[in-house]
C-alpha cells in the first residue's frame, strides 16, 4: 500500500474523532481498512511460506509444504 493511501486512512481517522464523517467517507474508509488489511495478510502468509523448519531428524521441511494441503 502506498504511502498517500496509509496517509489518507489516518487522515479519515482523526476526521472521525473530530468532527465525524460523511457516509462517504465512512464507506471509503472501510474500503481502504479492507484494501491495507488484505495487503498485510498478502504479505505476511508470503514471510511465513518462505520459512522452512529443521526437523529432529535434520531434515528442512518448508513450512508451507508442511502445513498448506494444497502446497
């Protein structure tokens, strides 16, 4: 997410805090949570799959393969 979209979350938070907002805003504010909140799991599910793991045994088990079926 870029920097003028995190600004303008913010910037409509403390508008509600404040004076409130319009149905409009309020409706692109949950829009820009939905949009961060997808890219913050988007790249936090990519940090976990790049993970791998030492079993007992020595062997390296890549976390994905070890705990997404589909992986």
């Amino acid at each position: 997410m870029n920097q003028e979209r995190l600004n303008r979350i913010n910037e409509l938070y403390h508008k509600s805090k404040t004076e409130g907002l319009t149905e409009e805003e309020r409706i692109e504010q949950a829009e820009l949570r939905a949009a961060y909140i997808q890219e913050w799991r988007n790249g936090m599910r990519s940090t976990l799959n790049s993970i791998s793991i030492v079993e007992p045994d020595g062997s390296i088990t890549e976390l994905k393969k070890k705990y997404d079926p589909e992986g």
